[in-house]
C-alpha cells in the first residue's frame, strides 16, 4: 500500500525519497553538501552547486548561503511550520484512527462476517493504495485525497487489527499501538540529540535496503499465491520474526528520513501546503511500522 515513487513529492515509507516537490525547486534528499553552504538541486542537475534558499523573495539570500549563514525562510506567511506539520498530520491520523474505530466496531469478524468484513478491509486496502499513488503522483498536495486515503486505510487496519485481536492474539492491536509510538518517539529523541545523522550514504542505504525488503516480500507472496502455504517462509516462522523486525527497522529509518525532510522544508521556507505532503507521508511510515509490529505479534503468537 505505499505507492511506488523516485524522487517524486510525497513521503513513503519503503519504495522512494523524498523533496518537496522537484518542481517548485525544493530537492530534499538530491543535495550535495559544500563548504559554502547547502546545494540545491534541480530537475536538470540533482547535484547543484549552491543557489540559495529556493523559496526565499530575499534577493541576498543567494548571497548569505555562498557565506556560510543558514537557509532562512522568508518573514512572510504563507511558508510552512512545524506547527502546521503536527496539525496536519495529527488531522490525517485522527480520520485514520477514527475509521478503524468504526471499522472495528462495525465489521464483526466472527465465523458468520469474517469473509464479508475481511472482503471489505481488502477492498478499502486497494482502494487506499490508488489513492496514495495517485496523491503520489500528483503536483500538489490535495487534502480531500490525502484524507480520503487515511479514511479507506483506516478501514483496513480496523479490521486486520480486529481479526489478528480476536482470532490470533488477545491484545496484538493495543500492542502494536504501543510499539509504534515507541519507536516513533526513539527515532524523534535520536534525530533531536544527533545520534542518527541522515545524509546522502544514509539514504542510498535505506533505500537499497527498502528495495531489497520489498522485492523479497513480492516474491514470498508470489510463491504463496501459485505455490499455496507461506511461499518462502518470509512471513512465518523463524524467519518471519527476522523480516518483521528488519521491516520495523526500515520504517524506523523512513521515519528519520521524513524528519529530515520537515526540518529542510522549514528551513527552506517550504509553501504551508507542503506540511499536508509531510502529514502523509508520516502516515505511510507509521502505518508501515504499525503493520510490521502486527505481523510479528501475530507470528510469535502463532508459534507458541
């Protein structure tokens, strides 16, 4: 369910990175550092020598970086804060928590509705998955999409939630819940304190990482689809406790990427609409994690 995308706008967590938006100028991630100041890349050149702030109207900004002095937003409004990412992103995941309340409460998952509430969380599963690629995709962020996605998503992991609860392990949801958050505050207080550094070597290797992750979690599930059983073992068993807890690890370095990413959008001065691109894409990664602690509760439940 995270849309496949190379250097496009929104976050995500496993298949590509990042920027706000190559075409208003803002490069995120395909920057290169210099003594100077921060590079700005651009469509026609990822690997810019420095240009200054993209989204500064002051004419001597240009002239500031070349010296050394840090990006500065313009003093106008309009330009994105951190205020304006956690009340965007505190919305989307409200609708996204809502939903799966609902959905939890709504689509019963005994013997007699487990098929038709388990059609439906796979049926809202796909339909958030064209949302989120299409948000992907698109030049702007819309928040009547973005939301959207978060309601159909909702739906889904209320009732995947409810049936590993009710059917697998007593108490997997609350559980993934918690780990979520721990995790998400881990990475914040290590982002804050320095202890993880991103840069470009750490986002080749996330990204390599995310990539093999994914092909193997593909091919598992094409060996399960035609071959019957659980494919390859990826998602079960011993193995499945490694992969679950790599693919924790992975949503674990997205999240340190998407913080990078609200900290270089504030600094350059991002447009206000771009927090709504990095409410998504917090979202893709903490529904990334989330998922990840449910499977593996679910699979070290199944093996006791």
């Amino acid at each position: 369910m995270w849309p496949w995308r190379s250097e496009m706008r929104s976050s995500n967590p496993v298949f590509s990175r990042r920027g706000f938006g190559r075409d208003n100028g803002y490069a995120g991630f395909n920057t290169a550092p210099q003594a100077g100041g921060p590079a700005v890349a651009t469509q026609a050149n990822p690997y810019a020598q420095p240009t200054g702030n993209p989204y500064a109207q002051n004419p001597y900004a240009q002239q500031d970086l070349q010296y050394g002095a840090p990006p500065q937003a313009p003093a106008s409004t309009g330009r994105m804060t951190i205020d304006d990412v956690v009340m965007r992103t505190g919305t989307t995941l409200g609708v996204l928590i809502v939903t799966a309340a609902l959905s939890w409460a709504l689509l019963p998952v005994d013997d007699a509705n487990i098929s038709r509430s388990y059609g439906i969380g796979i049926g809202a599963a796909l339909i958030g998955m064209v949302l989120a690629l299409v948000q992907s995709f698109k030049r702007k962020a819309s928040p009547a999409l973005i939301l959207t996605y978060a309601a159909f998503e909702g739906v889904f992991l209320g009732v995947i939630s409810s049936i590993v609860d009710n059917r697998i392990a007593e108490g997997a949801a609350m559980q993934a819940v918690i780990g979520t958050m721990a995790v998400f505050a881990a990475v914040l207080v290590a982002y804050k304190a320095g202890w993880i550094r991103v840069n470009r070597r750490f986002y080749g290797f996330v990204m390599a990482a995310a990539l093999g992750f994914i092909l193997l979690m593909a091919v598992n599930l094409l060996f399960a689809v035609f071959g019957g059983g659980d494919g390859l073992g990826f998602r079960s068993g011993p193995l499945g406790i490694v992969f679950g807890v790599v693919g924790i690890l992975l949503g674990a370095c997205f999240l340190a990427l998407d913080f990078k990413q609200v900290e270089d959008g504030i600094a350059y001065g991002a447009p206000r609409e771009e927090a709504w691109l990095a409410a998504f894409g917090l979202t893709l990664t903490l529904v990334w994690i989330y998922m990840e602690f449910l499977r593996l509760i679910s699979i070290l439940n199944s093996s006791d």
